[in-house]
C-alpha cells in the first residue's frame, strides 16, 4: 500500500493527487530498494513503504502519526532531519543531499542519500515532503577503504623512497640501519612492532625489534631454535606466514611460541618473511600486531621491498667483514715478513722486542702483546 490516511475522506483526497498517481503508477513504492516517506510539517508521518516501516518495526498502515524519535534516540540526528524537512516545505525547494547520517535496518549509524520533495497531500494545512532515501554505508566503506589503500600505498612509497636515497647507507653501522628498516616497517603498516632475526646454528638472535607505541629499539633474548623449529622449518620452505590470529594458526599448539612469546608481547596477528642469501637461510623479518589485522597484498608487497633492502645491507656487511678479514691477514702476513727481517738482522732481541711486540699489535688490532721466555735453567 502506497498511501496510508488518516480517514477514508483523507485517503480519496490523495489518491486524486497526481504526485502519488504518478508514484502508483510505475510501482516505485514496491520496488524502490530503499525509504520511501511522507511527513507533515510537524514530522509526524503521513505514509511510508514497508523498508521504512520495518524501522519501526511495523506494517506501513499503522506508521500514521508516529515521528523519528519513536524508532531514533539521537537527538541532534532527529533535529537535523525536522530542520532538513521545514526547510524544503518552506522554500518549496527539493533538496538532495549526497550523503548523511542515520540508522539502518537492523540497527546500527549508516550513510544514506537522500532526496526530499516538496508535495501536496490533501487533509493537511501545510504542504509536507517526500522522502527518498538509499543505504550507501557498504559503498562508503569501500570508498573509505580504497582512499586509505592509496594512502598507505603513497605512505609506503615515500617511505621506500626515502630509505634509498636519505636514510640508509652501506657506509653506515648496520646496526644503526636494521633500526631505520624496523621504523619503517611500523610506520608504513601502522603496527606495533618490527623486528629482524638472526638465524644461527643453534638459536634466533635479534638484530633489532622496534615498539611503535614506546619508540624504544631492543634487541631481546636469543630464542633456542629447538623450540621453534617447526616456525624454522615453515619459513625454510620459503613460506611467508601471514596470521590475521597468531591463536588460531599454524602453530597454535605449539606451547613455547605461543605462550612463550605472542601472548607474552600481546601479539595477536603477524606476518614473517624469510631472508635467504642464495641458498642460505639468513634471517627472518617480523611484522606483529597487537589486535587482529587482515594483511594484504600490498602490505606483504611492502614487507618483501624492505627483507630486500636488508638482504643488500646484509650482503655489503658479510662483504665488509671478508674485506677486513684479508686486510688484517694481509697485514699479517705483511708484519710476519717484517719481524723475520728484523730477527734476521738483531743481535740484541731486548732491543728489537719493543718494535717487534708494536708491529704485531697493529697488525692484529690488539691493545696488549706479550712476550714470553723460556728460563730452562731456573725451571719455568
């Protein structure tokens, strides 16, 4: 039923209206998906389809009389929608506003798009408004959620930008750059906490683990990899373990990582990627959170630029120490040629000794060199 009266004179009066004829006609009542009303200047309604009744949770013909703040306890929400409708009656000017707050069906604030037409309806002293209004709540939140992918998309590209050509430098300490790449782990996937791993022969050690929230860098205990090979064994298969419920996955048995360290730090989701270098397992990088959190592509995209980035750190800082270490035997070599001179050409060890004992220390980079002497006549 489209048109719901006061009285039978009230309903002939308006089904001679051709606002509502023409509304009957093409079956708008029945089929519009969304509200359908009419109210009185006093905001009492004078007739609603079935999807506006159902806020009330009755059948549209009993509707008559009621007003807004019989289903909605929103005050300031109830004033706006009396003022929205005076005003269309007053001007005599229809209105649409693109998107406005309300409650759905079932309950619960959405958005809606609503149009409001001033209309005649016989029986009332003043003209009243139509209103036609859709649900779009499920078509914002997906324009919500695409405005904030591309931010973080643009977030995580100023971020990646920035470590290539500001903030990390081979000719840094690696430390110092393994803590640039845990920030910027956190603050491009707006996590609580970003980690890099160690993978050694018998335990995990932590190079570095940022908290977002205290700002503060640790490095942790070591963790015994016999309590975590099966996390080990996983991340070797090169799988990328992505848990929106650290409780609910794969190692959810497994006592020592769960207790022993998710429910410890409060970790709830995670995402870890390995590290490899070639064929060797190096490392692991570790993305946690402390709610529940759905990872997506994107993200993981981001995580997987920055486990390259430390892989290259990674490479230059093995490079680093293969450098040093044929420099300092070089060196070695170099001052075992020169002290066999010197022996060669001494007469007087006591002499030589000092210059001897400095050479070796040098080239060993050590602060104390001794030497020793065998006193054979007096026993040691």
């Amino acid at each position: 039923t489209l048109i719901v009266a006061k009285d039978l004179t009230d309903l002939r009066k308006a089904k001679q209206s051709i606002n509502f004829e023409a509304i009957l006609s093409i079956g708008l009542v029945d089929n519009f998906p969304g509200f359908i009303a009419v109210k009185n200047y006093d905001g009492e309604f004078i007739f609603a389809n079935k999807n506006s009744a159902t806020m009330f949770g009755i059948n549209p013909e009993d509707i008559v009389g009621l007003s807004d703040k019989d289903y909605n306890a929103d005050i300031e929400l109830i004033q706006k929608y009396l003022e929205d409708d005076r005003k269309v009656i007053d001007e005599q000017k229809s209105i649409i506003i693109p998107k406005e707050k309300g409650i759905r069906i079932g309950g619960g604030y959405g958005y809606f798009q609503t149009t409001k037409i001033p209309v005649d309806i016989p029986g009332q002293q003043k003209k009243c408004v139509l209103i036609f209004s859709i649900d779009i709540t499920d078509r914002i939140i997906q324009e919500n959620l695409e405005i904030e992918r591309k931010n973080s998309l643009a977030l995580q590209n100023e971020i990646l930008y920035d470590l290539a050509n500001n903030s990390i430098s081979f000719e840094n300490d690696f430390f110092n750059n393994c803590k640039k790449l845990t920030e910027a782990l956190t603050k491009g996937l707006n996590i609580e906490y970003a980690s890099i791993w160690d993978v050694k022969d018998d335990q995990i050690d932590c190079l570095d683990c940022y908290s977002s929230s205290t700002g503060l860098h640790q490095n942790g205990s070591p963790l015994l990899k016999k309590h975590w090979q099966p996390y080990l064994d996983a991340l070797k298969a090169n799988l990328e373990l992505v848990s929106s419920n650290v409780l609910l996955g794969p190692f959810k048995n497994e006592e020592e990582i769960i207790n022993g360290y998710y429910l410890k730090n409060d970790i709830k989701s995670a995402v870890d990627i390995p590290l490899k270098l070639g064929e060797q397992f190096k490392g692991i990088i570790c993305c946690e959170h402390t709610d529940t959190k759905e990872w997506n592509e994107q993200e993981l995209a981001f995580i997987r630029h920055i486990g390259n980035i430390s892989l290259a750190l990674w490479e230059q800082e093995l490079r680093k120490a293969a450098e040093r270490r044929l420099y300092e035997r070089s060196e070695i070599l170099k001052v075992t040629a020169e002290v066999s001179q010197i022996l060669q050409k001494t007469t007087n060890l006591e002499n030589s000794l000092k210059l001897i004992l400095q050479k070796i220390g040098d080239a060993c980079k050590s602060s104390r060199v001794y030497y020793f002497t065998n006193e054979i006549d007096k026993g040691y």
